[in-house]
C-alpha cells in the first residue's frame, strides 16, 4: 500500500467515526419520549450509546494523529 493510500483510507476511516458520533447522540431524549421503554431501561441505552460517542472520538483522534504521522513520514510503502 503506498503513502497516499492509507492517508485516504485513514482519511476514510477517521470519516466514518466522525458521522459515527451523532448517530450515537442525536436525539436521544425525543426518540426516548415517543417510546415505550421504561425510564431505567432508557438511561442505560443511553449510558451505552455516550460511551460509544466517547469512544468514537477517541478513535477520530486516533486515527488523525496517525494521518498525520504518514503524512510527515518519508516512508512511501507500508
């Protein structure tokens, strides 16, 4: 694989995270208020999907520090 395809495969992936975020966040209260779960049972879906957030931006970082260690690299191959 050469430098400038894992930088856009990098690129892809840190995407992907980024969109991962709001999906996990948005609209949690609305959708909770239209359904049938119980309010305990809502916090705990809840607690998982803002620690799959926190995780997803973890991973973002992840991957743009290692974006911008291949893209300071002098290696072209890896």
């Amino acid at each position: 694989m050469t430098k400038d395809e894992l930088i856009a495969k990098l690129k892809q992936l840190h995407n992907e995270e980024e969109l991962a975020i709001p999906i996990y966040t948005k609209h949690l209260e609305s959708t909770f208020f239209l359904s049938r779960i119980k309010p305990k049972d809502q916090e705990e879906i809840k607690e998982i999907l803002l620690t799959l957030a926190m995780e997803s931006e973890v991973h973002a970082r992840m991957f743009e520090a290692a974006i911008k260690k291949v893209q300071e690299s002098e290696r072209n191959v890896y």
